[in-house]
C-alpha cells in the first residue's frame, strides 16, 4: 500500500480508503448497501490486513448508524487507524438549525459524531456540501476552535466548487485559521469535470483529493454494456441517482476501453478505473466502499496495478471532456507560459 501525504500536511494516508456510506442501510442510504456490524467487521478486517489506514463516514448516513458501526468495530484498535467524517446536511430534529455550517451546528455535530464514533478526536473533519449562508469566517473559526480543543485535528472541504475552496483558503490565511488539508470530489473517466478547477487548485493550493464515488456508483464496474440488461443488486437497479450520466454513449465507449484492457491484464474493469484516478495529478486516495466481501477484495488490489503510458493514453482519450471557456482560448493563446497546475488540464489540448 502506498501511503500519500495529505495536502500541506504532515499526515500521510493510504491511496485507498475505506468509504462506509454502506453501512447501516437506513433509510435513503439502504440503496446503497446494509451492511452490518459482523459485516463492517470482516470489511475493515480486510483493509487492515490490505494497508488501508483511513477510514471515512458521515454524520448523515443512516442517520448516524454507520458512525455507530465503525466505532463498534473500531473500538479497541483507534490508534491503528485515520478517522474522517463529515457535516452539512440535516441531522437530529432536522429543525431549521439542525444542518448547514453554522457554528452552532458544526460543533454539535462534531461532539454528536465523537460519541457515535467512540473517540476523543477526528482526524479529518470534513465540510460535506457548500453552505452560502454562512459566512465562511464563522465556518473557520468554529473549525479552527474545534482543533484547539482536540476535537479534530485536520480540516477539510467536499463538494465545493472552485471559487469556494479558493475563498476558504484566503479566509483561512487572513485571519489565520484552520487551512483545508484535502478536497473530498466526484472524479471519475466518468466524471473528469474536476480537471477544470479542482485538481489544479490541488496542484497550485496543496489541497489534495480524496476521490468518493470512483466507480461512478458502480457504472464504470464493468456490469454495465452497451446493449445489455442492466444488472440487479445495484444501485441504479435500487433508483440511486449519482452520478449523472449527460452522455450514455460515451459512457459505454469508456466501458469498453476498460474491458478491453481488464481483459488483456487479467484484471477486472473495476481495478483499471481505480488505478487510473491512482495516477492522476493531486489524487491522495480512492475512496472505496463495497456491497460484498468479493467487491472489497478485487478493489483493493487497485493498489499494486500500475498501468502502462499506452493504457494511460487510451483512457484519457475515450474520456476526455471538452474544452470549455476560457480554458480553449488559454490553449491557444496562452501556452508559452503555462504552469503545473495549468498543465493538468491543458497538455493534452496543446498538441491536439
């Protein structure tokens, strides 16, 4: 397993990460799995065994009952592990200050998630969607104050979209704050929308990716071809409604791609989708999460597979996402003074 720092950080986490949205299916959440206590076990269990060392969950899933599960099996063995969670959304009474980024509700969620979660502190506390009534200087110094207690040691940033984590950033340095170490994104060959601002503030800022979703909820599984049934036990089958998809055929073009090269490999398509976001600029982990044992174990040799140059380049192509503005006239008018993080989005586009 190879271990990555975390943004500007000294913390170092594993390149796959143990996602738990699967655990409890309550509710919305038993879409996407219900896995049990006996069932996290075996789950955690196998990253252990594997080199996962950080293991991420949220207040909102099953309402509270996943954090429940992972701090049941967790409990005993804490200081062997990273824990993140995060909070946003509606919890609690889900009264009109039970969600958002409100101090108020930020640091009752934090101490509601430590109880859940059977620890003193949170490794990384993640802000799970954009609140824009919130002023973000009250959003910092209720994080900030969180870490001074030890509460939570790292901060980090999900969902948000370029000019948010960039105004984070400089609240955080004018006053001073607690920094975002780490951005959690959708990013997948699916989904390469974060190539336009995401990765290359995580090149640029030092805030790095942690990647939920790699699989685009199953899509990029190989269960899913062109002309073929859809499978069952799925979360689509189950009415999941993430990721989008804005051009099934050329989702199916990149299905393809994957098992073309799976099947050369010996490996399955789920495994060469990972290793590709493994590869890409300002990735630090993939988030992975699993329905079955079998599901786990085939994600987690993602880990040791390195693709070839070649294999690279055929993925990049079948998934390349279009040039939007201003980003096609900085290709051509621009490229003689292009930095890294420029260059994440744009070097393909240079020789094209």
């Amino acid at each position: 397993m190879d271990y990555r720092p975390l943004g500007r950080s000294g913390l170092k986490i594993s390149a796959l990460t143990l996602g738990t949205m699967t655990f409890g299916g309550k509710g919305v959440f038993a879409k996407t799995g219900n896995t049990d206590v006996k069932g996290a076990s075996r789950q955690i269990d196998l990253c252990l065994e594997a080199g996962v060392n950080f293991f991420d969950t949220a207040d909102v899933y099953s309402d509270g009952l996943s954090e429940e599960i992972l701090g049941e099996v967790l409990f005993g063995r804490r200081k062997r592990v990273l824990l993140a969670t995060k909070a946003r959304f509606p919890t609690g009474d889900k009264g009109p200050n039970d969600r958002g980024l409100s101090r108020h509700h930020l640091i009752r969620s934090c101490e509601a998630s430590l109880r859940r979660l059977k620890t003193d502190h949170i490794d990384v506390y993640w802000l799970h969607e954009w609140d824009g009534l919130t002023p973000l200087e009250e959003v910092f110094a209720a994080l900030d104050d969180l870490v001074r207690a030890g509460k939570i040691s790292y901060a980090g940033v999900s969902n948000f979209s370029g000019w948010h984590v960039m105004k984070s950033l400089a609240i955080t340095q004018a006053y001073p704050r607690a920094r975002p170490i780490g951005q959690q994104i959708h990013y997948t060959l699916q989904a390469r929308e974060a190539e336009y601002e995401l990765a290359p503030i995580a090149i640029d800022q030092g805030v790095d990716l942690v990647v939920w979703s790699p699989l685009a909820g199953g899509l990029l599984s190989g269960k899913y071809r062109r002309g073929k049934p859809e499978p069952e036990g799925t979360r689509k089958a189950a009415q999941w409604t993430e990721p989008p998809v804005h051009d099934v055929e050329k989702l199916y073009d990149i299905v393809e791609v994957l098992i073309t090269i799976a099947d050369t490999r010996g490996v399955s398509a789920a495994q060469i989708a990972l290793a590709w976001l493994l590869g890409r600029p300002g990735v630090a982990s993939v988030v992975i999460g699993a329905r079955t044992e079998e599901q786990l174990i085939d994600n987690l040799k993602a880990a040791d597979l390195i693709l070839s140059a070649d294999e690279r380049a055929q993925l990049d192509t079948v998934s390349q996402p279009p040039l939007l503005y201003p980003y096609w006239h900085q290709a051509t008018t621009a490229a003689d003074r292009l930095s890294s993080a420029d260059l994440t989005l744009l070097a393909p586009y240079l020789h094209a």
